[in-house]
C-alpha cells in the first residue's frame, strides 16, 4: 500500500518535505482489530506538532494521521460491532488500557497508557490502516467521508473545550485563535447556547471577517480588549501572548481553556508580563484540555449531525501531503484540509 511515512523530525520551515511516500505491506488486523480502506483523512496541525518534534512520535518511523475516515475491508478475531463496508471513523484516541483509574472514571483521555493514531501507532496518511472495534466511530449518514474527517479532530476537541470551558447559555464566550476547532465551537456555541456572545480574537483580518460571518458578536485583534468581560475563553493558538491578553478580559471567576497539545517556545518571555492583579486575581482559572475520550468524538458527531455542522473542506491527494502541511504551518486555513485516498 502507498502510505507517508514520518522517519525523522525536522522543522517544516525548513524541509518542505517532511513525509516520504513509501509503499508499505498493508496492515492485518489483530484480535479485536479491524482493518480499513481509508478514503480521507484530515491534516491537523497536531501532525506539524509530531513532525517538529513538539509531542514526537516515541518510535519512528510511523504513518501519521488521525481523522480517518474508510470502511471496514476485514476484521480481526473477535472484533465487534462492525460488519465488512460499514463507514468507520478513527479520531485521535487509538486506545487506553480501560482499567486504570482514570479509565474508570470516564477520563480515558488521561490514561496514562493513551495511544493516539498517527503517533503512537500508524494512523491513516496510507491506504489502509488497522484499529481497535471498540475505539472505532459510526459516522453519520449526513456527512461525505472528506467532511467527517475535520469533525474527528477539531470537532471532538472542541466539544471537549467547551464542556470544560463551563459555559452556560446566556454567559460571554471567547475564542482566542480561530482555526478549525473554534469554527466548529463557535456552530456549537449557536446551537447549544443561543443566548452567549461569542467574541473572537485572531491576529488575521480574514479570520476576523470569517469569525462574524459565523455570528461572533465582535471579533477583534489577540491583543484588544473585548466590549463586555468573558465568563469563559477557549485559546487555540500555539503561542503565550494570546493567552496572557486573555486573562485580562477574563470575568471574576472565570475560566480560560488552552486547547493546544504544545505551546511554541518562541515567545514564552511574554509570560513574564504575568500580573496577579489583572490577570489571575478573582479567582480566574486557567486549565488545559487534553487529547480527547471516544464519548467527546461520538457526543460531537451526534451534535454535528443534527445541528448540522459541515465543515468547509479542502482536498489534496496523498501524494500531495506535503504541500497540504507547508500550507498549514502556513496558516492558510479557511477549510480544513483533507486527504482523499483511493487504494489501486
Ligand atoms: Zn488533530
Ligand atoms: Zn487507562
């Protein structure tokens, strides 16, 4: 099988060229498993994060990719729940052991025995790839596979922020960075809770016009103060400043989530700027969101189906992997960008 292989990290600035196309045996299912012919998957800037080193990969060389959507081509022994062409989807969460106490609790995000596709294991940048049944999604008749794959991601882990975010209806939401996960917040938002106000931050003026097209009530520059306090902001951006700004608009009691897998060292110094007073005094509360557990990805694609929530999509072959990534690093991001994979 055709698959894209990570084999060393470096920095995409700098080498264009980060996967190589290799032809590859295609994967057997193991107990449990089942075997997929991918047809999309999504390219998410966590694969920039793996590619760069930022949560590298702890073996290489590995197929990176974690919105897969395919369809069952084979299962393994025992594998339950699917039948042979039924439409699967893989997100982020590849498996945890499900008997740790975090496990138990419903916080399989947090096992410490977390697999993610893509890193950990081979995820879906190839023709085929194999998963666990029970970490594998029914998708929504309502969605094409290229739809569905951004939704895997970017949905599941904004569903994630928002629950932990607290938000309530009637209370003032901020989304600081405005890239595929906070589109989709922000059509949650809408839906779940149409009486908050959503304000958007994002450095881009396009990004900016896109956040009120949207229906965010303001939209303004990561660094401007917001007409009215937030009862709660989701940060996506990879960087510090935007999170230090945040607090300042933060209400008494609030709560800021960053929703990033790694922040970027570059301008860490800006945290020095810190001041109890105007950024953490009143109780204000910063808490991260941590990969994503299988309820997060099947409770966001029952909302997104209903709703309904279709992201805007662009297609790139999966020899055109490459570029897809240079034009992310890039930030080109308008619609999530998909690989569409057909097997010979
Ligand atoms: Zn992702
Ligand atoms: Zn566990």
């Amino acid at each position: 099988m055709k698959a894209m292989v990570l084999k060393v990290i470096s920095n995409v600035a700098e080498n264009p060229e980060p996967l190589e196309m290799m032809d590859l045996p295609v994967p057997t299912p193991g107990d449990g498993e089942l075997q997929i012919r991918v047809s999309a998957c999504g390219v998410c800037h966590t694969e920039l994060d793996e590619i760069e080193g930022r949560t590298p990969p702890p073996t290489l060389p590995v197929i990176p990719g974690h919105q897969v959507v395919g369809r069952v081509e084979s299962l393994g022994a025992g594998a339950a729940g699917f039948d042979i062409g039924d439409r699967v989807g893989v997100p982020w969460i590849y498996s945890a052991c499900g008997t740790c106490g975090f496990c138990l609790a419903g916080l399989e995000n947090l096992c410490p025995d977390f697999r993610a596709a893509g890193r950990d294991v081979n995820g879906g940048y190839a023709e085929f790839m194999v998963v666990p049944a029970s970490f594998a999604h029914s998708i929504p008749e309502i969605f094409t596979d290229s739809e569905a794959a951004p939704l895997l991601c970017a949905g599941a882990i904004g569903y994630r922020s928002l629950a932990l975010s607290g938000l309530e209806n009637g209370h003032n939401l901020g989304l600081t960075g405005f890239g595929a996960s906070a589109h989709l917040v922000l059509k949650m938002v809408r839906h779940k809770f149409p009486d908050s106000k959503v304000y958007v931050f994002a450095r881009a003026e396009r990004e900016r016009r896109f956040a009120l097209e949207l229906g965010a009530v303001w939209a303004g520059d990561t660094i401007e103060r917001s007409p009215e306090k937030l009862h709660s902001i989701i940060d996506t951006t990879p960087v510090w400043k935007p999170v230090v700004e945040a607090l300042v608009n933060l209400a008494p009691g609030g709560r800021l989530v960053i929703n990033a897998i790694r922040k970027e060292e570059t301008d860490k110094s800006t945290l020095t700027d810190l001041s109890y007073t105007d950024h953490l005094w009143m109780e204000k509360e910063i808490k991260s969101v941590a990969n994503v557990a299988r309820s997060d990805v099947s409770g966001f694609l029952e909302l997104a189906a209903e709703i309904p929530v279709k992201p805007e999509v662009e297609e790139f072959k999966l020899e055109e992997t490459n570029r897809a990534l240079v034009e992310l690093k890039k930030g080109q991001i308008r619609g999530a960008k998909v690989l569409r994979i057909e097997a010979d």
